[in-house]
C-alpha cells in the first residue's frame, strides 16, 4: 500500500514518487503536481513524515542463470556489491 496523508484541506492523498504527486484517494481526477514545491511548511511535514513509510523491496538476478542472488529492502541492498559466483564467462 502507499503511503497516505491527510492535508490540511481534509482530503486524504497517496504519496506516487514515481509521478511527484499526491493522489486523492476517492478521486483519481484530483491531484498536486511538483507538491514539494507546492505545499505550505504544515502540509509539507506531513507529507515528509509520511513519504518513507512505503518499503521498496527489490530483487536482483543474475542475468545469465536467473539465480536470485538478493531480495530484501532498498535500505539493506545499499552499498552492497551482488555478483553472482554459479555464472561466469569463460
């Protein structure tokens, strides 16, 4: 589920970063583009606070074997450095 916030104009929004947006819940029609830019210092906290409640969970493959060499949270892929050792070039 991402992440929601309700501003100070009552209406409850889902965080899409992919698009930089906040979303109305009800109606898809209804939307803040850029809204970093946009909101006032009140709203912007909530949606700050609000904003890394959603998880990215990714998953890495090896690109010869398809093995799964990781599955776990942005966070904890983070500096890491995955190769696989089953596949290599000859």
């Amino acid at each position: 589920m991402l992440p929601r916030v309700t501003l100070t104009n009552g209406k409850t929004y889902f965080i899409d970063e992919r698009l930089n947006q906040l979303r109305n819940i009800k109606d898809p029609h209804d939307y803040i583009d850029d809204y970093l830019d946009v909101l006032d210092s009140e709203d912007f906290e909530k949606v700050r606070r609000c904003k890394h409640l959603f998880t990215k969970f990714i998953t890495v493959k090896c690109a010869i074997c398809d093995k799964v060499l990781f599955s776990g949270t942005e966070k904890q892929a983070k500096n890491l450095i995955i190769y696989c050792t089953d596949s290599h070039e000859k």
